[in-house]
C-alpha cells in the first residue's frame, strides 16, 4: 500500500506539473480569458503591488525548497524518494496561484501584428519547447519526480542521473532558462504587466542561477568550475564545446530545472 500511494503521489504531481506549464504557455501568450495582458480591474500600483508578491512568493519557494540544507531537512522526516515529487507539488500548485490571482497593468509598451507577430510566436513557442525538450536531455522522470517514487515501489536503487554532453548543453549550461526567457519576451503584445511578469521573472531566473551553481561548485568543486569556465551561462558562444564529464552536466541540468 505504501508503495502504491507513494506511485500515485508521484504521478499526481507529475499531471499538476504538465497542467501548470500548459497552463503558464497558455496566460502568457494570451490564449487564456485571464490572461498576462488581459483587462485591468485595479489601479497599476496596486496591480503591481500583488503581482510582485505573487512571483516573490514562486521565488521564494523555488530557491528555498531547492537548496540542499531545505533537502536535507525535509527527508529527515518524508522518504527521500518523495521529496523531489513534493518539490513540483508545491511549485506547480504556486504557478496556478499565481495566475489566478494575477493583475494585468493596462499600458502598450508595443503590439505587433501580421508577419512580425506571427514570428515573435513562433520565437516564443519555440522557446517553450526548448524547457521540455531540455528535461528529456538529461532525465525528465528525474527532475519531476517519477523516476523516484517508481524505484522505490520496484525496490531498485536510486540510480543517478547520466546524461552525456550534447545539444544545447555543449553551449550553454543553463538552456533551460534560456528557453523560459525567450518564451517571456518573445511577444506581440508587450503591456505593462507583460513587462513586469517578463522583468521580474528574468530577475528570479538570474538569481536562482547565481545560488544553484553556488551549490554545484561546493559540490563539484574544481570540475564543475571548469565546465562554468568553458560554457557560457545563457547566451550561446559559437566556437564553445564542452568536454567535461557526462556527470557534471547532468547534476547541473537536474538543478537548474529546480529554479
């Protein structure tokens, strides 16, 4: 029974997490009634004021619950093999808060249309492909947890994460970000909110980039500071390749997907 339950918490997690991104894609190019740009109800500050709280509150889970002190305390008294699926429970369930409680902030910074807004979609679309297409690079059942809880219910050790450099890897160490970003400021229509949800957003991403590989050096040390030296962090140089073993890349992709 305990492994059953431990399954289907797994894979509820998983579902919420797969419900929030479409979700998020959907509010943040405005295929959704509420939506980042939709229409205003409240006074900009005020706006302002919630929807700071709202990406202040995702941020602060998502550095916090990310770090290995918050790990370490929190299998001291769940399974190890749930703390990962607890991770997206929560991170999820705070991307869905966040767009429901969302205040849109009237104000066109720009709004493109015909064939220049076709490509900015196709840019921003591209993009958010980019996020799941990075997991599956490295472990996407890891990162979300189903890995995990699987294991435990077939009584397999854990195994670690392999992932061998390749792709978008070999040019930057954090593609999954960059793909975040693209999606955020590839837009026809920029407002106000738009401007604030992208601006604050890009912060959040930086500094949670600044804290993980913070970690990853501790961890890694000298390896994981030669692999930092070679690949750039977001934008892409052409004449980089890294060659750093298969294991450093992997704990870095696992981590990142954490911010």
């Amino acid at each position: 029974m305990k492994k059953m339950m431990s399954v289907v918490y797994g894979a509820g997690a998983y579902l919420l997490f797969l419900g929030a991104f479409l979700y998020l894609m959907a509010f943040e190019t405005n295929m959704t009634r509420h939506s980042v740009s939709g229409a205003h109800s409240l006074p900009p500050i005020v706006a302002a004021l919630i929807d700071v709280a709202l990406i202040t509150l995702f941020g602060l889970q998502h550095g916090i619950m990310a770090r290995p002190a918050f790990k370490r305390w929190l299998t001291g008294f769940m399974p190890p093999h749930l703390e990962r699926s607890t991770f997206v429970w929560f991170a999820a369930a705070l991307v869905i808060v966040m767009i429901q409680f969302w205040q849109p902030i009237e104000g066109d910074l720009w709004n493109v249309t015909g064939a220049g807004m076709i490509a900015l979609y196709a840019i921003s679309v591209l993009g958010w492909l980019t996020v799941p297409v990075t997991s599956f690079l490295t472990d996407h059942f890891e990162l979300f947890g189903l890995r995990q809880v699987f294991e435990f219910a077939v009584d397999r050790p854990r195994s670690k994460p392999e992932f061998k450099e390749r792709a978008f890897y070999r040019k930057v160490r954090h593609p999954m970000m960059l793909g975040f970003l693209i999606a955020f400021w590839a837009a026809p229509h920029m407002t106000a909110g738009h401007l604030l949800f992208a601006g604050l957003m890009t912060i959040y991403i930086l500094i949670g980039i600044y804290f993980e590989e913070r970690d990853l050096e501790r961890a890694h040390g000298q390896a994981y500071r030669d692999y930092r030296a070679r690949v750039p962090k977001l934008l892409p140089s052409g004449g980089l390749r890294s060659t750093q073993p298969s294991w450093v890349t992997a704990k870095a992709a696992t981590a990142q997907s954490q911010q």
